[in-house]
C-alpha cells in the first residue's frame, strides 16, 4: 500500500491545483481560430493487485453522428449551461455515464492536467480538461452511453510491450497510424492516448 500513496503522491504534486484552471464562463469560447466548446473528463484512479493503481476507461456506445463513437476513453462530457465549473462538468458526465459518484468524501480530487485540442482540424473543435480523483474503492456501471469499461493498471498502460501503432483510414483515403495501447480486444488512442500519456508521466515523475 505504501507503493499506492507514493504514487498518489507523485501524481498530486505533477499537477495543476483546480482553483488555477481559467476556464471562460461561457460554454464557448475561440481557440485555434475556431469556436470551440468546453468539455471535461475524469481520470479515476483506486488501488489495485501489486500495490498499483488502476484507471478507469471506457468504451464509448456506438452513436450515429458522433465521431468518438466506440472509441476507449475517460469518463466525461460537454459542459452544460447549469455547471458551475468543468470540474462539476466530470463530476456530472461521471455519474450519468458509470454511476460513479466523485462528489462523495472518499472521492478525492487530486489535480488537474493541461487542458487540449483534437489535434486533427477535422474533428470538432473542442477544449477538453482533464481532472484526476483517487478512490478507496468504485464500482462502475454501464449506461446508454457506455458499452464497456474496465479498470487498467497503471503498470499495463505503461510497459512497452502493450505500446503498438493504430491504423485508420481518413474521410480523404490517407491512412495514418497513431500511438496506441493495446487493452485486450480494445484500442487505447487518439485524445486518449494523449491524456493518459501524460499521467502516466505524472505518476512516474522523480522515480
């Protein structure tokens, strides 16, 4: 268990306190010449075997119209009007979505990590911020807009030997490859990928 709290501890300190996100108070706001809405997620981490953490991801259900469709992610959404922060917006899409409730005094908000942009212009311009929770102890439950989850150690996502390249076809025939984690029959990749890559630095900092 000490394991568990060192790594807890390395997390905190690598990340952002959540009162210093300046978020706009609208739902909107311009970015990269776009108009472009405001989304959050959450990263939930609970101890797992072999004084680990394990991460919470799921599979998005498949929707017509949605182009994250069926893809691995975190829990999480748009912001709605009536959020006070993107902090409630994770809590909110959280509870809608896995029935996890990070409100709760076990829930612990440990920080947030950079915000970010889908790196590809074609995709809908969104600002998506990132805030990491520990848990004791969660169980998550599917949704209309959840297929799947599972609960990851922190040791898969970071060995090498689950590190392999996703190829996809874009609307224009070009295919491109992008870095990606294998999860069994699922593929972690995309804005994902890019957000988990970056606690997994957090959690490893001055190792």
């Amino acid at each position: 268990m000490t394991a568990v709290v060192e790594q807890l501890a390395r997390i905190t300190a690598s990340l952002d306190a959540p009162a210093s996100i300046v978020v706009p108070a609208e739902t909107e706001r311009f970015a990269a010449g776009k108009r472009s809405r405001i989304a959050a997620v959450a990263a939930i981490l609970r101890p797992a075997a072999g004084d680990d953490l394990e991460l919470l991801l799921i599979r998005r259900a498949e929707r017509a119209g949605d182009v994250w469709s069926g893809q691995m992610a975190l829990p999480g959404g748009r912001r709605e009007p009536t959020d006070v922060d993107p902090v409630h917006t994770a809590q909110r899409e959280t509870a809608e979505e896995v029935g996890i409730d990070l409100t709760v005094a076990d829930a612990r908000l440990l920080g947030a990590l950079p915000s970010l942009l889908p790196m590809n212009p074609a995709l809908p311009p969104i600002s998506v911020y990132p805030f990491v929770w520990s848990v004791d102890d969660a169980e998550a439950s599917l949704s209309e807009e959840v297929a799947d989850f599972q609960w990851v150690p922190l040791a898969h996502l970071r060995s090498i030997d689950n590190r392999i390249e996703h190829r996809l076809s874009l609307p224009d025939g070009v295919e491109r490859s992008f870095p990606a984690i294998a999860l069994g029959d699922d593929v972690l990749w995309g804005m994902t990928h890019r957000i988990v890559h970056t606690l997994l630095d957090a959690a490893a900092a001055d190792e």
